[in-house]
C-alpha cells in the first residue's frame, strides 16, 4: 500500500507538471511527448506492482514445497532399511577382539591342572580305602587275644560285712598286690588310706575301717589264693588268674576268717 501511496503521488506530480506545461503554451509536440512519458511510467509502475505480490506468492509457496519435502526421520525408516544400514556399519568398522591377558591365561592353567590333580588324589584314597576296607574287616573279625585277670574282694568287720564282691580286674606289667587294691578301690569309689611302698607299704584303712577300730589287734590282712600273705602288699607280685581277698582280723595273731 505504501508503495502504491508513493506512485499515485508521483503520477499526480507529472500531470501538474503537464498541465503546468500545456497552460505555458509549450509546443503540442513536448505535450504529447511528456504524456507518452507519463503514460510509460503508469504502465511500468502498474507491472511493478503487480510482479511484487506475485513473486512474494511464488517465493511461499516454494518454501511450503520444500518444507513439505523433507526427508523421512528416523522413526518413519523401515525397519529393512536400518538393519541393512547397521550391518554395513558393521562390516565397515568392525570390532576389534580383545587380546587374551597371558596373565590370566596362565592362572587358569594352574587352576586347572590344581583340580586335575586334587580329583586324582581322591581317588587314589579311594581306592587306598577300598584296598585296606577287606583288611581291617579281617583283623576286626579275629578274636582278641585274651586279657590277663586277677580276682580280688574285700570283707570287712561283722558291721561293713563285705565291701566288695570278688571282680576281674585287668593284670598290668609287674603289677603288685597293692597297684590292684588302689585300682579297683578307685574304680568303684571305695575309700583307701595306704602308705609306702614295696616292703615298706602298709594298709591302714580300707572303706572308713582302720586299724585298732576293734580292738589293739585288729587290722587288714590279705590272701592269695587262700594262702595268707608274709609280705607286705607292695612286695607281692601278681600272675594271671590269681585271687585276692582282703580281710578285716580282730586279732591278727588269729587267722582271719576264725
């Protein structure tokens, strides 16, 4: 508008001019010239004007053309067509296999040939086992040997009466008759004084039941065998199967048991 504004101004400019002219009394020839002149310019400002709005149209529309042209995003690719764009992508830059650390292979080496020999150490005990297994089944089936035994008992006063029933008790290497009575006397929770040893050993008391208790005579003696000992305890020594009895006299010049 503001174009067309400026030209009607200058068109109406000429035909004052023209008209200031013809009043002058210039020559018809300069009339007519200056009115082909202004009407050239009418026709050439008409055209101008004209051409502008319809560049301006056709410049929009190539614009709406070309953004309607655009290529396809990624979304809208087909599935075909971006697998077949990574596997070249792929086979052009293809990657690279890491380099085995010698390190760690070596490592596993030694952990392999640890397991290897580890199973084969089993079953080498395996089979140790399976061959001995016979072996000791044989030698728990024999019979074992015979243990060596002695018999002893104790027999107190008419009060305690008999302290211990004749009991088998295991024969040790050079056992006398006093290693026997201290033995089964701690066995079966019976109290013992005794002192020394060898000939000098002597019995005081045996189940609370000392010497003197009945009497300036009475005191502990023991047989074996049925035989009255004339030793002391200590000074006896023991052989298989032999039987020992302990008594309580009340005199001791008296045989015990009278």
């Amino acid at each position: 508008m503001y174009r067309i504004s400026n030209r009607l101004f200058i068109l109406t400019l000429l035909t004052l001019i023209v008209f200031v002219i013809s009043s002058c009394g210039n020559q018809e020839l300069e009339k007519s010239k200056v009115e082909n002149t202004l009407s050239e310019a009418l026709v050439a400002e008409v055209k101008s004007t004209d051409v502008a709005p319809a560049s301006s149209k056709a410049t929009e529309a190539t614009e709406e053309t070309s953004s309607t042209k655009q290529l396809p995003t990624t979304a809208e690719v087909p599935p075909r067509a971006v697998e077949a764009e990574a596997e070249a992508e792929a086979e052009a830059d293809p990657e690279e296999e890491p380099e085995e650390d010698p390190v760690k292979s070596q490592t596993e080496s030694t952990t392999e040939l640890q397991a290897k020999s580890t199973t084969v150490q089993t079953e080498s005990n395996a089979i140790s086992s399976a061959e001995q297994s016979p072996s000791n089944a044989l030698a728990s089936e024999q019979p074992s040997e015979p243990i060596d035994e002695v018999t002893i008992s104790i027999f107190g006063d008419e009060k305690k009466g008999v302290i211990l029933e004749p009991t088998s008790i295991e024969l040790q290497k050079n056992d006398d008759v006093l290693d026997v009575l201290k033995r089964v006397a701690k066995s079966n929770r019976i109290p013992l004084d005794a002192r020394g040893s060898g000939m000098l050993s002597y019995v005081e008391g045996i189940a609370n039941l000392y010497e003197f208790d009945r009497g300036a005579g009475s005191g502990w003696l023991f047989r074996i065998n049925g035989q009255l000992a004339e030793k002391s305890a200590g000074a006896v020594k023991l052989e298989k199967g032999d039987v020992v009895e302990w008594i309580y006299s009340i005199e001791l010049s008296e045989e015990p048991g009278n």
